[in-house]
C-alpha cells in the first residue's frame, strides 16, 4: 500500500528494517523502462487502446511486492508511459472480474479499496517524492514524502498536484456483483510544471534522463453480501507492483524502477541500465545494517567490521565503502570506478543518498 495513517506508521517504525535485497549476496538491479514522447495529444479518457499509446510498451507484469518469494498474481496488471513538453502520462490496465469502489472525497485512504499507485522519485535520492492513488471511481489521493516513513517522514497530504487530468473507463459495470467484468483502466497526466517544485533536476526531463518510479496495485479479497461487494473479514490486502520491492512496503525507493525519458523514435533507443546501481546497492546494505545494530544497542556503529561488513564490495566499486560519523548519525562513501564514469556516492543515517560536490 501506498500512503498509510500516521498509527500505521509508527507501527512501521517499530519494525526490523530488514531488506531481503539490501541484505543479499548479489546486486538484482530494479525493472527498467524506456519513456517514448507522445506522437500526439492525448485525450485522456481512461481508455489506453487510442492510437497514440501504440507505440508506448508495456511493462511486465506486476509481480508480489515481495518478488519471486511469492506467487505470481492470479490477475494481470501492466502499465505504459508516454511524455511531451507539458505531461507525464501514465496508462494502467488492471484485470478484474469484479470492479468495485467505495471512496468518494478527495484525499481519502484509497488504499481501502482496490486501488492504484504511483510512486515518482525524478532525483533518485529517495527524499522528496510524489505518491498518487486513485480508486476505479476515479477518487485520488496525492501526496508528498519529505523522506521515508521508516525514517522520520510524515505524508504532506496538502500537496497538491495543480493541472493533474486523470480518468478511468470499467470494461464492465462498476460496483455490480450480478456479472463478470474484464478489467478498469487509468489514465494520469502529470504536469511538469508540478512535478517540478521537488524534483531536483532537469523537468521536463530531457533525453537519456532517468527517474525512479514505481507502481502498486492493491488488491482486497471480497465476497457478496445483501448485494453489494464486501471484504472478506481478517484477510489482509494483496500488493502487485512493478518493480519488487522485496518486503511489504512501498515506502522503500532505492527499489523502484528506473524509467529512461527519450526523444528518439519508438522502439529505437535501448535502456541503459544505472553505472551507478551496484554502488548504491552497497551503501543500502550499510543503511539497513546500521538501523539493525542501532536498534539493537542504542548507538550507531563506527566500522563495517562492526556491522559484519568488513570487505563488502562490488566489481564496479574503486574505492569504499567508507564509513564516518558526522554531528547528525553517519555517513558512507563509495566511489564508482572509472571505467562506468568515476564518481561518488554517499548515504547518510536518513537513506538519502546522493552524489556529493568533491
């Protein structure tokens, strides 16, 4: 799920912060997607079988939030994204034999009902970014995170997202159990002129550029009672997403997939995956062992000997991790070798992680 109640977060914040792909033996870099311009207007309708998404591919299919530890989903959930100088579109197909909604007011919950979600980081630095959730009755929620709710952060629910245009068609008949329904469908054009307050970089973006992104869809077992779709009582929601975040929550950016904006004809430019991924892939294991051992002995540590770390390293790294303590926590360092574009990475005790000035 995506935003969450400030009593789901302070739950959150009493959890071990173990991250399966933080934690792992090998670098398994997140989904990637090359973002074509619009050959046109788009004429947002819901509908995704216009002319000018042609050319757009599709995602995988969405996966459990948890990845391959899972089964794969029993409904088919996909997405595609298009761009041009004043919009970020986004179209999602959801698979559904009974669509249901109940939400009404702007800024609820959606996540109560079968909902879907939008995660956009343009910066990459897992601070400052946009989350947005709608219902198949086309209620949205949009919302901002300073930082992560596991460190700190709270939703900024006043933030809104000026210009947005969105819509949702039901192949099907909406909150109707008597029939079988195909699928509901979303439509979201984002403004740049709005994504832009936070985003930290070049918006629009220009070619080659990549943003971290992601998608959710939550998903509620129900049954049928006095005519009308209810919740199967104590059974918890379903979390379908594109890039796997391997462990239940959304809330977790350096697992989100990487979406490369291009100016190119459709189909013509290739994805380039981040020189950078491994590096920031090591300096996520520090973090989490570091909110481990401070969890565990009220103090963060001062070597990655002491974290169980010590020669933790990649192929593409030349020099770190580094690991100092600074006034506020920590901070670590890794430089990426040379060959893939010498720079450096650093994470500090919040998970913002970034390229400093050197």
């Amino acid at each position: 799920m995506g935003g969450i109640t400030a009593a789901t977060a302070s739950a959150i914040g009493g959890m071990a912060l173990l991250l399966p792909a933080a934690r792992g033996p090998e670098y398994v870099p997140p989904r990637g997607y090359v973002c074509y311009r619009a050959p046109g207007p788009v004429d947002i309708d819901g509908r995704l079988g216009k002319a000018v998404w042609a050319a757009a591919p599709w995602t995988e299919d969405f996966g459990d939030i948890e990845g391959d530890v899972k089964p794969p989903p029993p409904l088919r959930t996909r997405a595609k994204m298009l761009w041009d100088d004043e919009f970020f579109y986004v179209g999602a197909e959801l698979e559904e034999p009974h669509v249901w909604a109940t939400l009404t007011e702007h800024d609820s919950v959606i996540f109560h009902d079968n909902d879907f979600e939008i995660f956009i980081d343009p910066d990459g630095d897992s601070h400052e970014y946009y989350e947005i959730e709608l219902n198949a009755l086309g209620t949205e929620w949009d919302l901002r995170l300073p930082k992560p709710y596991r460190d700190g952060g709270s939703a900024v629910n006043e933030w809104e997202i000026p210009g947005l245009r969105l819509a949702v068609h039901v192949e099907g008949t909406l909150n109707d159990p008597s029939d079988i329904d195909r699928f509901w469908s979303v439509e979201i054009a984002f403004p740049w002129s709005a994504l832009g307050g936070f985003a930290g970089v070049p918006c629009p973006p220009r070619h080659g550029d990549q943003w971290r992104i992601n998608f959710s869809r939550v998903e509620w077992q129900t049954t049928v009672q006095d005519g009308r779709y209810v919740k199967v009582p104590g059974r918890p929601e379903d979390n379908w997403v594109w890039s796997p975040q391997h462990v239940v929550d959304m809330h977790r950016p350096e697992t989100w997939g990487y979406v490369q904006f291009s100016t190119a004809e459709p189909g013509r430019d290739a994805f380039v995956p981040d020189p950078s991924g491994p590096g920031r892939w090591v300096l996520h294991r520090v973090y989490y062992a570091q909110q481990d051992f401070r969890e565990a002995n009220g103090v963060w540590a001062r070597t990655l000997g002491d974290l169980g770390l010590e020669g933790l390293t990649h192929d593409s790294i030349a020099e770190g991790p580094e690991l100092r303590q600074t006034a506020a926590g920590w901070e670590a360092d890794v430089r990426i070798g040379a060959e893939v574009g010498a720079a450096v990475w650093r994470i500090r005790e919040d998970s913002r992680i970034w390229r400093p000035k050197v």
